[in-house]
C-alpha cells in the first residue's frame, strides 16, 4: 500500500484547519485561465478572494474536454484562442501571488504536464505559486510518479472520487491522497444541475460514506450553482464546495451584457461565501 507523503506548510492545509476553527465549509471556484482573455483572468483572481473564495482552481485550458460539460469546454477554446498557454497560466498565478495567499490549484489534463515533464512541470508549479495539482484524467493507479515529484516541493496532488467509487477503493485513494478529495456528485460531465431539491441528502449520504473511509477534508462539486445549493452542500456535511460552470456562466453574461465583469462576478461569490457556515 502506498503511504501518503508527508506535506508541510501548504496553504491548502491551512486553509482547511482554519476552516474547522471557524466551523464552516470553504468555498473553491473554478475559474478557466484565459476566458474570455488573460486580462480578465488577471483582474477577476483577487476579486474572487475579496468576496469570499477561499481557494481557487484555476483552470489550464485544454483541446479535449475532461469531463467538462459544453460551458466549461467552451470556455477553454475561447482561451485558447485567446492565446492562453500552461506558461501564461503560470505568468498569472505568479503575479497573482505578489499580492495573495489564496490557496489555488492548477486543474485540468495531464497532457500539459506530460508534454514537459512531470519534474518540469512539478518544478514550474511551485516556482509560480501554486499548491497543487489536479490532473482529471490521470487515474490513481498511475499517480504515484507525478504525487512524490509535487510531494517532494510540499504541494498536493488532489485526486476524485466519484459516486460510483466501492469503500475499498476509497480507503485505498485516501491513504495515498493529500490536501483534499474532490467528490463529484454525480454521474456525467460539470454543468448539469445537481440534484436541486436533493442535494443535501445526496450529500450527506455521498460525504458520510466517503467520511467513514477517510480523515481527509472533502469537497463536493458538480452542479452547485446558488447559495441555496451551497447551503445544502454545507449541511449534508460537506468541507468545501466547489462551483465552477456556473461561474463561467457569470462571466459570460455579463460581458455578452456589457455590465461590470468584476461587480458581477464580486456580487455572485459574496452570495456564495454567505452559506457557508455550519449551523451551531
């Protein structure tokens, strides 16, 4: 069994201690570096964190969607196009980190990393800023490489669980995996709405299953969109709540409207941040 590597001073770390103090979730968005361009990225990240993301997954844009529904694949060609790189998704979170201590994560494919090298790309991702990695398509079984090389630089591989994991294999994910673990809420591709009405059960039956194999802090995501769902994410149990098409979303419609992209956006995430705390 591989044993899970030993971490120091990483601000996610931190970040899920204070969150325990504090009796709350933290609120993770998911933000495509480059939509609709780089600037805008630029000026959004602090905007994000001045109305109460506590950690932000930034997204480094690929061709092949995975497991992206239409917004967020859409979202990446548009940066793509835009001139959007895995270097100048760096650029950003490097001046980004001149003035923050937000946690963030680069998320998106191995392929980026692959093409450079795991050591290079380990190495390039703490020299800019960041706290670690998730690389979606990368399965467990073959994660051990890429987890010691961000290990040995004290950043996180975060991993996935999905509602269809069995406990045991859940056990085995946890005993390896650092950070978080990111549970999706269900089966399918990002965007489609989660189980409304529902979602706190689901969690709660989602979060305590995952719970009674795992010490680690849990974050669900996949179809949270409003306060009200975030509310019910937090009180079926869960340590983070992830939103991310329906961010993508905001941005869009506000641009397509010709409104303040950052008032919006700022707007938005407040709503967001103010569900988070645990009932007493």
């Amino acid at each position: 069994m591989t044993s899970r590597p030993d971490i120091k001073d990483n601000r996610i770390d931190k970040l899920f201690a204070r969150c325990r103090e504090e009796n709350r979730a933290a609120l993770i968005l998911f933000i495509t570096s480059g939509f609709p361009d780089l600037e805008t990225t630029r000026e959004l990240l602090p905007v994000l964190e001045e109305n109460g993301c506590d950690l932000v997954e930034l997204g480094v844009p690929f061709s092949d969607p995975i497991a992206d529904g239409p917004v967020i694949q859409k979202a990446s060609t548009v940066a793509l196009e835009a001139g959007a790189t895995f270097p100048k998704t760096l650029d950003l979170l490097r001046e980004f980190r001149k003035n923050s201590q937000m946690p963030v994560i680069l998320f998106g494919a191995l392929n980026p990393y692959l093409v450079r090298g795991l050591e290079e790309s380990a190495r390039m991702a703490v020299e800019a800023g960041a706290d670690g990695i998730l690389a979606a398509d990368l399965p467990f079984e073959e994660s051990g490489e890429f987890r010691d090389l961000l290990a040995a630089r004290n950043l996180h591989l975060i991993t996935l669980i999905a509602p269809t994991t069995p406990s045991p294999r859940i056990r085995r994910i946890s005993d390896s995996s650092t950070g978080f673990m990111y549970c999706i809420s269900y089966k399918g591709v990002t965007g489609k709405g989660g189980a409304e009405g529902q979602l706190e059960t689901v969690a709660r039956e989602y979060i305590g299953k995952i719970k009674a194999e795992s010490d680690l802090p849990l974050a669900l995501g996949f179809g949270i969109r409003t306060p009200e769902n975030v509310r019910q994410a937090v009180d079926g149990g869960s340590d983070g709540v992830v939103v991310g098409t329906a961010l993508i979303q905001c941005i869009e419609k506000a641009k397509a409207e010709g409104r303040d992209v950052k008032k919006v956006v700022g707007e938005y995430v407040k709503g967001l941040a103010s569900e988070l705390s645990r009932k007493a």
